[in-house]
C-alpha cells in the first residue's frame, strides 16, 4: 500500500530538518534537553497551535494519544515536566529563524505580480493576567507587545520582535529594515523625524498619521484630477513644511493630504512621496487594516490568550510559534491550491490533524474503494438455468 503522509506532516515539509538541525547546533539549543529535542519542542508548540489544546496537561495527553504517527513526524512522546522545563530555557532565537525562514520561503512563493511594494508596521498588545508579575504595565495593559512587519503583496508577516508592554513602538519600528522602492505604511505612534529622513534617503517613501502635536506650514496647494476613492474623499492636497518651535527638523519634501471618510470623519495624512496621486496615498493608508486584520486572525484562530507557561520565555516561544503555524497554514493552502476560505481550512486542519490524506482532499470524505461482492454461489458447482 502507497504511503500517504499525515495533514500534519503535510503542513511540516517546509521545514527542512538538515537545515533546521543546524540551526539548532548553532546556538546549542539542545545542551540542556538532549531528550527532548528543539525539533520535539517546535512540533509540539506548531500542534498545540493548530489543535486548540489550551494547557500542558492537555497537550500531554492528546499528543502522547497518537504515538502512532510520532515516527514519521520525527518526534516521540512527551511529558509535562520535561516541556515545562524546555519552555523557560530553550533559545528562543532558534524559532525566530525558523519564522524568518519561512516567511522568506512565503514571500517568494506568493508573491502577486502587479500590486504596489507595501510594508505596513504596526504592534498589538498581549495581556497578561495578575499571575504573571514579572510583566510590565503601559498604563492599559500588563503583558507583551507583538511588533509586526506586514506585506500585504504576499499576505505575509516578515518581521516580528516581542517586548515589554511598556516598550515604545518606535524603539523597535526603527529597528525593522527600510526597503528601497517600498512604501511604509504606520500609525502616528511611529513619529520620529530622523526616521523618516532614512527611509526618504534610502529610496523609500511613507505614509503615515500626522500627530496632533505637529505642526506643518502649506507652501504649495496641488491640483487634484480625483477626489473621491474607495471609501473615502480628498479634501485637500498641499506641499508642506515643518514648522518648529525646538529642534526638531525635517530636510526632506513633504505633503499633507486631508481626508474625510465616508462616516464622516477626518483623517490627515503626511508622506514624502510626492508622485503618486492623493487618492492613491490614502488608498495605502487605507491599506494598514490588513496588519490589524493580521492580528485579529491570530487571536481568534491561534492559540495567544491562554499560555502553557508563566514565564516570559516560555509565552515568547508560544508567540513565535504562531506566527510559524500561521505561515505554515498559508503555504500549504498556496501550494495545494485550495479553494475555501482560509478559516474554514484552519477549522478542517484542526479536525484532521492527523488523518492520513492530500492537503487538497482536506474538504472530501476519504476515498472508498468497495471490493467485487462474492458471487452468491461457489464457482466449483454447476448452475442449471432456462434456455
């Protein structure tokens, strides 16, 4: 009989294990659990992802109920102890590869010919409970900070970095890499005029909130040929400059593009790219829903709200793991061609989890072949009939 892999091991393959193996030698990830292998503890943490499982007791007993399949996903059976322990000391590093592994494997897989070279930044919040008084307050939350670089292009998240909640979302926006020819889309909170210099002297543009604070002087109005986009129209359109009581300069072209939605209200817009049209512009910023929608998916179909751990390595681990389930899920419905809803694929892949079928036979009943009915008499006899 032809082998036939489990879903999971479908949705595993990406993963090169050579590769992932020296990933692992490099930063020693396996000095301390030499058992329990990183390779054990990524697939554990991808299932506890896609299967829902919401604590370590329940994680031991459904993971150990199908040892049959361990063999050929390369692991073996786990106890709770032993994956509490590998929790809060496994490098974490060793996952953000694997993420930054695949999410370049996704980006050049899917990427769509034809759309605009967008990058949107942004961060959410993880909350933490009482129990967990090592995390830090921001004055709304206690708990962590997702910091997430989005391409809308390839629907692939290519950057993530976790922090404190207390931590600026500048501090780390300025961290990510700026791509020549990209247009970066962020919020207001990403306001640092140094920053925005860079992306404009590495061949970039912007697009962002202007910050009540700010302050911009009109020299020239701009003729608008359109007024009225998705959703949305221009108001005004105007070349501005910087205008600063301190020290704060901004030696780059600038303008500011006033926009009133259609529920009425009013959004003002500053970029330094000074060839598009405004209703292309705010048609980007426009475009910056999509990283929250990122994020609204992850908490609502990953595993993010309840943790197998209470210390902040052990949550970490968790994150990273679900940014890889979450591309994982993506390339599997790419490169499979499936035609439903990617909720709906996520919702399957939870329930067939181990069921041994193709990745594009993931919505059909398994194929049944019935064997020839017996003759209702035995061959060997003589059968006397009517001519």
């Amino acid at each position: 009989m032809r082998y036939c892999d489990s879903i999971f091991g479908h949705l595993l393959k990406p993963i090169s294990r050579r590769w992932f193996a020296g990933v692992v030698a490099r930063h020693e990830a396996d000095a301390y659990d030499k058992e329990f292998r990183s390779w054990d503890h990524l697939t554990l943490l991808i299932f506890a992802q896609l299967s829902g499982v919401g604590s370590l007791r329940g994680l031991e007993a459904a993971w150990n109920a199908n040892a049959h399949h361990h063999y050929h996903l390369g692991a073996g059976e786990i106890s709770r102890s032993t994956v509490s322990d590998a929790n809060a000391r496994r490098p974490l590093a060793v996952f953000t590869e694997t993420f930054a592994m695949l999410s370049g494997l996704a980006g050049r897989r899917s990427k769509r010919e034809g759309e605009a070279l967008l990058s949107l930044i942004d961060s959410s919040p993880i909350p933490l409970g009482k129990l967990y008084d090592w995390a830090k307050w921001n004055g709304r939350i206690r708990g962590l900070k997702l910091h997430t670089v989005y391409e809308p292009a390839c629907d692939n998240p290519t950057h993530l970095e976790i922090t404190d909640a207390n931590i600026n979302d500048m501090e780390i926006g300025e961290k990510f890499p700026i791509k020549p020819g990209f247009t970066h889309v962020f919020d207001k909170g990403y306001c640092k005029y140094p920053w925005w210099t860079a992306i404009h002297e590495a061949g970039a543009t912007f697009v962002t909130r202007q910050k009540t604070s700010s302050r911009f002087r009109a020299t020239c109005w701009r003729k608008l040929k359109k007024r009225r986009g998705d959703g949305f129209r221009i108001v005004d359109d105007a070349e501005v400059k910087l205008v600063s009581k301190g020290d704060s300069r901004l030696p780059i072209p600038m303008r500011r593009i006033r926009v009133r939605r259609d529920d009425g209200a009013k959004i003002t817009l500053v970029t330094n790219d000074m060839e598009r049209s405004a209703v292309e512009i705010a048609g980007f910023y426009k475009t910056r829903w999509q990283i929250e929608l990122l994020f609204r998916w992850i908490k609502q179909h990953l595993h993010v709200r309840s943790f197998l751990g209470r210390n902040a390595n052990a949550i970490s681990l968790q994150l990273v793991a679900a940014m890889i389930a979450f591309i994982l899920l993506r390339l599997a419905a790419r490169e499979n061609l499936v035609k439903i809803p990617i909720i709906r694929f996520a919702g399957l892949v939870t329930a067939r989890l181990f069921m041994r079928t193709a990745i594009a036979h993931i919505d059909k009943p398994p194929e049944f072949h019935p064997s020839r009915p017996m003759p209702k008499h035995s061959p060997n006899q003589m059968e006397f009939r009517y001519a």
